[in-house]
C-alpha cells in the first residue's frame, strides 16, 4: 500500500477476521493550508474487536485523525489503508436531519444508497430496537432528549452494519448521568457487533472503561505517546469504575496525559 | 437489560406523556370549573368544596363523568381560537375608534369628507354598484398579476439560488446581478418596462417580479447554506450525488428561509402589483390605478373602501403564507416565533 486509500472494497469477507486489520494508519502525518501540522508520524493498527479509544489535550488533532481515518480528508503523508465493506462515523452532535423523523434519519445511509424501502424499514427498526428506541421511530428529532438523539445517530452509524466505526467524542455533550448510561449501551453495542471500533474522547475514565487499549496523544503536532492496553473482559459491569485496578490505569493515562500536554 | 432499561426510563421523560398531561390539566381545569358553578349555585350538601376537595383520581373520575353527561360548557378548541384572535379584533375595534374620534370629534362637519366614518365610506361604496362592480373587478386583476408574479418570483429565486449554492464561482459571478436588481430604485424602472413590453398583464407582472424577487434569492441561497458541516459530511461519508444533496440535505435545510422569503414576498408582489398599476396608467386598469383616480377625484368613500380592498388583500396573502409555513415547518421544529 504505498497510496493513500480512504477505502477499499472488502475482499476481506471470505477471510477470518483475526487475520485482517480493519484499519491501518502507517506514519501518517497532516499539514492543513494553513500550515498548522495537525498530525506527524501516526501507527494505529485495528483488527475487528478493538475498541481503541484516543485520549489528548485540545487541539491535538484526535479529530484530524479520524477525518483521516474516514477518508474526509486527505493525509499529507504516510498511508491510510481500510479494510471494511461499510465505515461509520458517529459525530460530536447528534447531527441529526430535523426534518426526518427518528427512523428516517436511521434509514439515509441505506436510502442514499437505493435500498428498497421495505428493506431499509426493517433495517432500521433493528438498530432502533438494539439502541433502546422503540416506539420512537416517528418522533421528530426537536422531540427526543439530548441522549436519545444520540442514540439515533449511533442506530444511523449501525444501520449498516459496519467493520470500522468512527466515534468523533460522541458524549461529550451529554450530561454526566446520560453519559455513564451510553458508554454502558455502548459496550453491549460492541459486545454484539464485533466491529473495530476507534473512540474520541476528552475524557480518561470514559477512555479506560470503554477500550481494549487507550492510546494516549500529545499536544499538537499530535504524536502517540503511550498505548496502554485495557485488560479486562465485556461486559464491564458499572462498579467497575470503582475498583482499585481502574484507578490504577486511569492514573496510568493521566500520567501520559500530563507528561507530553 | 440495558435495552428495556432504556425504554421504560424515557416515556418519563418529556414528550410521550405531553398530550395525556395537558389533556388532564385541562379536564381537571374544566371539572374544577364545573365544581365551582355547582358550588355557587345549589351547593349539594355533602359534597365538599373545591379547597376541602380530596384530590384522589376517583374524584375527579367521577366528576368528569357527571361533566359529560350534563351540559359541558363551549368546546375548548373554538375558545383558543377566540383567545387567538382576541388581539387582531381588538386592534381592528381600536382602529375603527380612532377613526371615528377623528372623523366625528377632530374634523369639522366641512372637513369631514377628508375622513368619512367608516360606516359611511365602505356603506356608500358597497351599495353603489356602479362603484362597487368595477372596483373588485380591478381587484381581481391586481390579485392576479400580483399571484403570478409571486408564482415566478418564487420559481425564479428557488431556482437562481440553487443555481449560486451549487458552486463558490457561480455564487460570485452570480450573487452581483441579484444586487443590482436589488439596489435600482423600482419606480425609476417601471416607466421603461412600460414603453419595451407595453402596459398589459405582462409588464405589470414582470414589475412585481422585480420586486418580489430579491427577497427569494436571499433567504433560498442563506437556507441552502444553512446546513451544517458535520450533516455535509454524513452526506460524503454516505457518497451522496449532488442531487441527493441538493434534495434531502440542502433543499430541507433551507425550507423555513425559503418561507420566510415566501412570506416578504408575497408581501412585496402585492406592492408590485399596486406600483406598475399606478404608474402605467394605462392598459386594463387595476386597484392600483383606481387608487390614483380616486384620489385625483377626491372620490373619498371610495378611496378608503379601495385601501380597505388591498389591506385585506395584503393580509390573506401573509396569512395563507404563515398557515403553510406552520402546516409544512412547524411539524419538524414546533412552533416558531
């Protein structure tokens, strides 16, 4: 792979999934027009079944690294490489359509793509059902909580059942209580759908619960500094947040943190 | 377990028991008001007073099946409806006040012909159909040339500023042409328009479509803009074409500015209808052009029933335009204003 390739077609379907890296990032750098170097010099690698979450100060270019990841935007250097036949992208807000109801908004993906409308109905009420939504399908967007719209955006990214999901700090406008609960939805999400999945977040406890490894970021021009890996098994159950060991890798992030911001 | 947790915690939370709630406040309202006239009238004894009332749902269950079976007072919904128009009726009565304290109190009997009392001047002119007749008919044909200038404003500004969002060239090269028109003072315009396409139906409507127009480019192209980066992105991610941007992003996204163009121009095609009328004087001649020989034959009752004429006009078509705006917007964003 020597081109920079947003996406590629999945010839990975036959293949065990163990053997294929979903996502591949090989010494990526980003410079805007601007001039200011978002990136420089990024390995990520992700099979199915990580859960990466990327943690670093403000301005770091997490988000850079995700545009890059998605194919939104292009790197200056180094190679991006997908391997998945559907990548979703789950926003910081909801970025819902106002003007769709809940289920509409589920079904875009499949309508842009010409699906039949029955097809696309059933396919949309599954996830809706999987995030908790049912008998909301006909509420507007203006109508649901700030939680339950990003519920919908989740159901939108899953509706396609996608290998590489996208998560751009998906909860960090939600209030404390609301955001405790996704990451708990979140996690039994991922339990079920086995894809690999790369996580924006602001915040180190959110970072350690959620992912099979936390990848630590410095300040801009945005490096990895520390990839620590989460060893426990999902489902995690709530309280986990409360033991010593947790506390013991939340300082462990927090110390890479502090040390490269 | 999450799933089920989930569901039984949100239809808590604010909108799936909106209607029941309002619902009960107003039958509880309704009841309470029931109570209450029972009370002033023959207070049966034994029954408590609204204060001692024991609030359990019982109670109030069974008063409102009393309610229904005896006389319930005016349904609800034409009372909101009088609530809602309470305000228009109240400034209409104030109007006709004024008026008559002018005409009657400030003007002296030799002046008062300068502002007849309303009885007078729209009586003297409905009743004359000599008057009346080609009156609505003038009517008739401003409300025309003002409906099919708005039709082609509209099409033209829609179309215009789809046209300037769909790329950043065609934005400058075309955004220029929408100012001039803007900035050209109509009425030093209307007189070439009358020598170059005559003084008929056509040329008035290209009138009001000049007029109209601008306000349609500019709310249609702010609309097409409106949507945000990160919905635009959604559409990327999803390899949207450009026609389904255009028509399930962009266009959506853009309805309640459209409307609001909508709304100034149907106001402003009105105007237009009654300007180039007023200016031609020639050709069929509209409400416009009746307004100007009125006034030049001091025919006053009928000067104000003609003003009267094109307010109401004016009016209905603001109101028609806020009924759909509230039909078609209203549904995804509540109520706006």
């Amino acid at each position: 792979m020597t081109a920079p390739t947003a996406s590629a077609p999945a010839p990975t379907a036959s293949q065990p999934d163990s053997m294929t890296r979903t996502l591949v990032l090989d010494g990526v750098s980003k410079q805007f027009a601007t001039g200011t170097v978002a990136l420089t010099d990024v390995d990520l690698h992700l099979r199915s079944g990580d859960f990466v979450t990327v943690v670093g100060p403000s301005g770091c270019g997490k988000s850079t690294l995700l545009r890059l990841a998605s194919g939104l935007d292009d790197v200056t250097e180094g190679t991006v490489e997908v391997n998945a036949h559907a990548t979703s992208y789950v926003f910081q807000e909801a970025t819902l359509l106002e003007w769709r109801t809940a289920a509409k908004n589920v079904e875009l993906a499949d309508e842009l793509r010409g699906l039949p409308t029955s097809q696309r109905r059933s396919r949309a009420q599954e996830v809706l059902d999987l995030v908790g939504l049912t008998g909301f399908e006909k509420q507007f967007p203006r109508q649901l909580s700030g939680g339950m719209r990003m519920r919908v955006s989740i159901a939108r990214a899953l509706v396609t059942d996608p290998d590489l999901a996208l998560f751009d700090e998906p909860f960090g406008a939600l209030d404390e209580i609301t955001r405790l609960r996704m990451q708990t939805e979140l996690q039994r999400i991922f339990q079920l759908k086995k894809f690999a999945g790369l996580f924006i977040t602001h915040s180190v406890s959110e970072a350690v619960y959620l992912s099979t490894r936390v990848i630590v970021m410095s300040g801009r021009p945005g490096q990895v500094v520390a990839d620590i890996p989460i060893p426990w098994d999902y489902p995690r159950p709530p309280e986990l947040r409360y033991s010593s060991e947790f506390a013991a890798l939340t300082g462990e992030v927090s110390t890479a943190l502090g040390e490269h911001s | 377990m999450t799933a089920t947790h989930a569901r039984t915690q949100h239809p808590s939370a604010e909108h799936a028991p909106a209607t029941p709630a309002s619902d009960q406040s107003q039958q509880s309202s309704e009841s309470d008001r029931l109570n209450q006239s029972r009370v002033g009238n023959d207070r049966p004894v034994g029954v408590p007073g609204p204060a001692t009332r024991p609030s359990a749902p019982e109670v109030e269950a069974r008063t409102l099946g009393t309610a229904s079976t005896t006389a319930v007072p005016g349904p609800p919904r034409w009372r909101a409806a009088l609530g809602k128009a309470a305000p228009i009726l109240l400034a209409l009565a104030g109007i006709a006040a004024i008026w008559y304290l002018v005409s009657y109190l400030l003007l002296p009997a030799e002046q008062r012909f300068l502002l007849p009392p309303p009885h007078e001047a729209f009586g003297n002119t409905a009743t004359n159909p000599a008057v009346m007749t080609p009156m609505l008919e003038a009517l008739g044909r401003s409300v025309s040339v003002a409906m099919i200038g708005l039709v082609i404003a509209v099409a033209v500004g829609i179309g215009y500023a789809v046209l300037m969002s769909s790329a950043g060239w065609a934005e400058r090269i075309l955004y220029p042409y929408a100012v001039i028109l803007q900035t050209i003072p109509i009425l030093a315009l209307v007189p070439l328009i009358g020598i170059w396409f005559g003084y008929g139906l056509g040329a008035r409507v290209i009138v009001c479509v000049i007029i109209a127009l601008f306000p349609m480019i500019s709310n249609t192209l702010f609309g097409l803009q409106s949507a945000s980066a990160a919905s635009h992105d959604l559409f990327t991610l999803n390899k949207a074409t450009a026609l389904q941007r255009l028509t399930k992003l962009k266009f959506p996204a853009a309805l309640p500015s459209i409307f609001t163009g909508l709304r100034n121009a149907a106001g402003l095609s009105v105007i237009g209808a009654l300007v180039g009328d007023y200016f031609f004087q020639q050709g069929p001649v509209g409400i416009g052009g009746l307004l100007r020989t009125y006034t030049l034959r001091i025919q006053m009752d009928a000067l104000f029933t003609a003003i009267a004429l094109t307010a109401v006009f004016g009016v209905a078509v603001f109101t028609l335009f806020a009924v759909l705006d509230r039909l078609v917007i209203g549904r995804w964003y509540g109520q706006r204003q």
